[in-house]
C-alpha cells in the first residue's frame, strides 16, 4: 500500500474522521469516536510517515523490525511509527489499522460508561 492507499483505508472505517494540523504538528489525524487512531506527519524530514497504536506484545515485535521505531511522545502507550508504509505487506498494516481503529472505539465507549457512572 502506499500513502494514498492507506490514507483512503483509513477514512473507510466507521465513524472515522480526518483533521489536518499545521506547524508545530503538522500532522494528518485519523479519529474515530473522538479517540485518535493513526497519524500521518505531513511536514519534512518525517513527511508521510505513519503512526499506529499496537499492543504492548506487538510493540515489542514491531519495533525490532527494520523501518518501524516507537513513536515520538506517544511510544509509552505503545504507538509505532512506519517509515514507509510501502514496505509493509498490505494486509498485515491493514490488519494493525483495523486493531488501532478498534482500541480507539472501545476506549471511547469505556469514557462514556464512567462519565454516565458518575
């Protein structure tokens, strides 16, 4: 897959939505129920680079893998960055895609049942 690709798969899940940040950021943000699932940085050196949420298991796995690092600030909740998304095979990203996309959606459910507890 290349960035187009993943980018298009991205916006195809339910509740997704994209919001596009400038300087100091400049990142491409995926989020699906307010939660943010996968991240594009769209600015020099690190442009089109990649970052997705994993498990802790995967982390450990992905980031001895050559082109896959933790991710900048958020590597302690175990989010990996992929250099270039044209490296990885196209069902493996999609599957680790579909795992962040689930998180976020399930931590946002879990947010509101305390908020409706309390």
């Amino acid at each position: 897959m290349d960035v187009a690709a993943v980018k298009e798969h991205c916006s195809r899940y339910p509740g997704a939505t994209s919001t596009a940040y400038g300087p100091p950021s400049n990142v491409l943000v995926y989020y699906a129920g307010g939660r943010k699932f996968a991240y594009f940085k769209t600015s020099d050196p690190e442009k089109w680079r990649f970052s997705i949420r994993t498990t802790p298991e995967r982390f450990l796995a992905l980031t001895d893998v050559p082109g896959i690092k933790p991710a900048r600030y958020l590597a302690r909740f175990h989010w990996v960055t992929i250099v270039d998304v044209g490296a990885v095979p196209a069902d493996y990203l999609q599957e680790l895609i579909a795992w962040s996309h689930a998180k976020a959606i399930a931590r946002r459910g879990r947010k509101a049942a305390t908020r409706r507890r309390g």
